[in-house]
C-alpha cells in the first residue's frame, strides 16, 4: 500500500490557507501555489541518497554530502500542474519536464488525455507528478498509466489538496506510488469538486471561465 505524506510545515499550512481563499486573486494566487510547490519539493526529495565527495575550500579538504547521481522527472498534468513547475524547478533546476494533457470530462468527470510528451529516458528517471488537485483521481491514475506504460518504475505524486476518494483511488490503482499532499479534505460535491477545496484550479490559475 501506497503512503499519504501530509506536510504539516507550519509555512506550507499557512499558504495553502491563502490559496484557499476566494478573495485571493489570480497573481497571488500563482505566486503562492508556486512557493507551496518549491517547499513541497524540499519535502519530497527527503529520501534523496547522497554519496560523500571531497570539496577543496579556501582553508583546506571538507568531506562534503552531494546528492548521488539522481535523474529526476517531473510531470506535471495540463493545465493546473504547470503552476507547480517553476516552484519545483527552483529546487531541481536540472530536473527534466514531460507533459500529460488531461482534462476531465464534466459529465462523467473521467479523464480525456489531449498530449502526452516525456523525456526519453523515463524508464531511467525518479518521476514526481504534479497536479494542485487529486479530487476523483481519475486525473492521477490515468496519469500514472501513461508512465508506467513508457516503462517508468519509480513514481511519486505532488499535490496540494486531495479527496479521500482520490487518495483510495490512487492507492487501489498503484500502491507503488507514495501520494504527498497539503491536506487531505472532506469529501469531494455532486460535481466532482473538493469540499471545501479551493474551486476550480486551472481557473483561478490561468483567469479563465
Ligand atoms: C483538474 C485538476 C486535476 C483534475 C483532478 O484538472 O488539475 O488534473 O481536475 O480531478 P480528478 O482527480 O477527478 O481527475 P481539470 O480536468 O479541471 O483540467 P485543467 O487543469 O485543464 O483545468
Ligand atoms: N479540479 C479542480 O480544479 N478542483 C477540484 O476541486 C476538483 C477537480
């Protein structure tokens, strides 16, 4: 079975409350899911394995901690995920970026895959998916097949709130993949949408509707 992380970082809970806010508009809005993003991934690269290298100061030899040749993919899913990119790639600037396109059908709420565009060593890389929302998981699941199928093994999903029923649905689907997330809500409404969430992400990211 899979593991939940919730980060309990007083600075990640206290800027999920601003994200969460209607009244917080489209540029603070975009600023502060990009800052929660980089803190995640402060976070999620915890179990990162160093190796020790000599490093020559001023003064004379450190032996010093440098992380041990990680290749690391993130994947963000269209179009909420790309909020999360820059915030990440602060972090992980050599991080290469694949694409998945998705959106989800507002009648059945199943996901619709529209692109899909990986770096070509997948199989070889430690790959973080980002999406602010995991409400049904369709989304994350689909997602996570997509990679799987491109011979990826070694997979994590980043988000900022999720349902219960997303994080089953994840768990259920691939108990490989551990799930970290700022919160996880109460229940997701009749329009597939986290209660109490913080509405539509794409939409509050990109201005639209
Ligand atoms: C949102 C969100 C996830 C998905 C989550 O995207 O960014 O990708 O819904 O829902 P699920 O867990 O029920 O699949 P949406 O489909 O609204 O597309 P958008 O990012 O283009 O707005
Ligand atoms: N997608 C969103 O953007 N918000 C939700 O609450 C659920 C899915």
């Amino acid at each position: 079975m899979s593991k939940v992380h919730v980060f309990n970082h007083p600075l990640i809970q206290h800027k999920l409350s601003l994200i969460r806010d209607k009244h917080t508009g489209k540029k603070d809005f975009r600023e502060l899911v990009e800052e929660v993003a980089m803190l995640m991934a402060y976070e999620v690269t915890r179990d990162f394995p160093l190796q020790e290298i000599e490093v020559e100061t001023p003064i004379g030899l450190a032996k010093c901690q440098v992380i041990a040749g990680k290749k690391v993919g993130l994947v963000p899913i269209l179009r909420a995920g790309l909020g999360m990119v820059d915030g990440v790639l602060r972090l992980i600037p050599a991080a290469k970026v694949g694409h998945v396109g998705l959106y989800r059908d507002p009648e059945t709420l199943k996901p619709v895959e529209y692109y899909c565009k990986l770096p070509t060593d997948v199989e070889e890389r430690d790959l973080i998916i980002i999406d602010p929302m995991l409400a049904t998981g369709g989304s994350a699941v689909a997602a996570i097949e997509f990679l799987k199928k491109r011979g990826a093994k070694n997979i994590k999903l980043m988000c900022l709130i999720a349902a219960p029923e997303g994080v089953k649905a994840v768990q259920d689907a691939h108990s490989d993949v551990d799930i970290f997330v700022g919160a996880v809500d109460d229940h997701l409404n009749d329009h597939g949408y986290i209660v109490p969430g913080l509405g539509d992400a794409g939409d509050r990211l990109f201005g639209t509707k």
